[in-house]
C-alpha cells in the first residue's frame, strides 16, 4: 500500500496558538487536498518554538525571575491532547 506523506516546512504564528491552529487547520486541508494522506508537522509548531528570539537577553545570562517569568508563558502556550 503507498501513501502520499507530506512533511510540512513552515513556521507557526509565533505567540499566538489560536492563529497558529488555524495555519495548522489551513494547511492541513490544502495538503489534503492534493492526495496527503500523513501530514507532518515540526516538532513544537504548536506552541511555536522560538528559534532566533533573544527576548532581551543574552543566553546565558539570564536570570532566575526571567526565566521563571518564560516558563509561565511557555506553560500557558501548551495544547491538550
């Protein structure tokens, strides 16, 4: 049995997991859509990861409230499955 599998190489909407839903939701149609049986997408698409953001600081030198402060976001940003 053969499938068309589609690997998706896109970025999510960062910060916003309802938008970022509903760029999963659109691509997913699409790639259906054109035979894509098995759609995959990157690891942490949702929440987003954020790849390239310093949020104001160096790596590093982060200190303990900053990164306490990121967990809280990173937390509220999660997905139930």
């Amino acid at each position: 049995m053969k499938i068309m599998v589609c690997v998706v190489q896109d970025s999510p909407v960062f910060f916003d997991k309802d938008q970022t839903i509903l760029k999963v939701e659109k691509l997913t149609k699409e790639y259906s859509k054109q035979g894509c049986k098995l759609i995959v997408f990157p690891e942490s698409f949702i929440p987003g990861y954020p790849r390239g953001f310093s949020f104001g600081t160096i790596v590093g030198k982060r200190t303990t409230s900053y990164i306490q402060n990121i967990l809280i976001k990173v937390w509220t940003w999660k997905v139930k499955i």
